[in-house]
C-alpha cells in the first residue's frame, strides 16, 4: 500500500509541477489541462517506471494473498 501511495503523489506532484510550468507559459483552460496531462504522462513514465514496478509488484503479491485466503477458507469449508 506504501508504493502505491508513494506512486500516486508522485505522479499528481509530477502533474502539478507541469500544469504550473505551462500556466507560466500562457496555456490555460482545457488547453492546460491537456496539455499537462499528456506531458507529466510522458514524463511519470520514463521517470517513474521503478515506482511503478514497485506498485505492480505489491498489488500482486497482495492479489496472490487474497487469493490463497479464498482458496484455503474454500478448503476449510470443503473439509468441514
């Protein structure tokens, strides 16, 4: 949970710091907004690809857990 909250600010920051950056250039309105969204997109993901594979990494561990839980619980109620 710790990457995947480390990786969302991260990425909203890396959002914020371009839309600021095109707002002192003169972009505003949608403009700005799509603007900033397709650059920090670019940007998050050649800067942020360790981030993100940490991320990736742990919400499949945390699925594979989920999903051993279910399968014992399943086995448990099968047995019973």
């Amino acid at each position: 949970m710790r990457y995947v909250l480390i990786y969302s600010l991260s990425r909203l920051a890396l959002f914020a710091a371009t839309a600021g950056v095109l707002f002192l250039v003169g972009a505003r309105g949608l403009l700005l907004l799509a603007l900033a969204i397709l650059i920090s997109g670019i940007i998050s993901f050649v800067l942020l690809s360790r981030q993100r594979d940490a991320v990736s990494s742990s919400v499949t561990e945390r699925a594979s857990r989920i999903r051993d839980n279910l399968a014992d619980g399943t086995a448990r109620e099968d047995s019973d």
